[in-house]
C-alpha cells in the first residue's frame, strides 16, 4: 500500500475535504529501528499513524521497562493524543521496534479538525478502545500470570510481530521489556524450553509448532 492509498483507506470516510487538509499539513518521515521517538517529559508537537513498522510505548522505573502497548500499521499513539488534551507533556517513551513509517500530524492541526470535522473522534474512540483493551490484559499478565506464562506470552507476541520463529533476541532484552533481570529471564526459558513450549537455538528462541501463536 502506498502513502496516497494508506491515507485514503484510513481517513476517506471523512470526505474530499479532509484528504486536502491532511496533504497540506501531514509529513510523512522513515524511521530506522531502535530510533526513540518521544521520551517522558518531552513536549508532543505531533500525532503519529504508523504506515509500516512497529512501535514499542513503554514507561521506566529504576531503568526497567513496563510495556503498555505496540503501535502497528494503521495505529496511532492513544497517550500523544491524550497528552494534547491537557498539557502536551510525553507520560511514555516511544521506540521504533523495526524500520518504520509514519504520518505525522501538528497538534494544532488536530485541535483544529476536532471542530471542524468531528467525525475524525471516531478514530481515536476506536483507539481508546483498543488500547484499554490491550492495558488491561497486560495489567491482567503481570497481576495474575506467573512470570514463565508472561514470558512465554511475550515471545509469542514478537513473533506475531515480526513473523520471524525463532524469533531472534537476547536474554537482557526480554528481561528489559518485562521489567526484570536477565539472570532471572535465563532461569525462565530454560523451565519453559525443558517442558517443550520452546527451543532456543544459535538462530533464536523457536516457538513449537504445537504451541499457538496468537495475533495481538
């Protein structure tokens, strides 16, 4: 899908005058993998809708992270757009997970399109949905999951992503990601690898074909 397609089948329903406006104020920019978007405390000064890529939105403590959520194609950034709505302050850092990219939109540009084409809301209702939906279970993992289930989950969720199995990545990584050490992700794989769920080989961490990999 081209840039001029994704933003027809996007933003169409909103009508002729709106695909003008979003070609007069969107940019449109790549972004390489690992890049950081936005970290907390940072100004937003736009609105991200991810053409191709993924991106991770996660908050620190002591250097841990805790993932709230992955934008992918079509997707924007629930927390960017509810900081504009009070102080424009970034609660959230934002890292490219891959090659990705992205429509940006001003900020105040939205704020105008609110009033002027209200029907726009229902995207970012749509938006609010979804991504309570997806907080809640990762409240729901971390609450009531052992950590080898979170793992586990989380792997699975990567490879969904990247459509990569063995899905390559170390040890340290899913510990930052899971907000724990990597002494303690070790111990977890290799419970998890003796009870067959997976096999870590030089290629990565492979998922067996007999355990499901949902869509997330």
């Amino acid at each position: 899908m081209n840039d001029r397609s994704f933003v027809v089948n996007k933003f169409g329903f909103l009508g002729a005058d709106f695909l003008a406006e979003m070609e007069k104020h969107a940019v449109i920019i790549d972004i390489k993998a690992k890049t950081e978007i936005i970290r907390e405390g940072q100004k937003n000064k736009f609105v991200p809708f991810l053409i191709k890529g993924s991106i991770r939105v996660f908050t620190l403590n002591d250097g841990r992270e805790l993932i709230y959520y992955y934008i992918k194609p079509k997707d924007s950034c629930l927390m960017t757009f509810s900081s504009i709505l009070t102080d424009y302050i970034s609660r959230v850092y934002a890292v490219a997970e891959e090659d990705s990219k992205a429509i940006l939109i001003p900020v105040s540009v939205i704020h105008e399109w609110l009033i002027r084409f209200p029907e726009i809301n229902k995207v970012f209702y749509h938006e609010y949905d979804r991504r309570f939906s997806e907080v809640m279970n990762m409240v729901n993992d971390a609450v009531f999951h052992r950590l080898d289930k979170r793992v586990l989950n989380y792997i699975k969720q990567q490879i969904s992503f990247t459509g990569k199995n063995p899905l390559k990545i170390t040890h340290r990584e899913i510990a930052n990601h899971l907000g724990t050490s990597r002494e303690v992700i070790s111990r977890v794989l290799k419970k998890i690898e003796n009870e067959g769920e997976i096999r870590q080989t030089k290629e990565g961490i492979k998922v067996s074909e007999n355990e499901n990999v949902r869509s997330f």
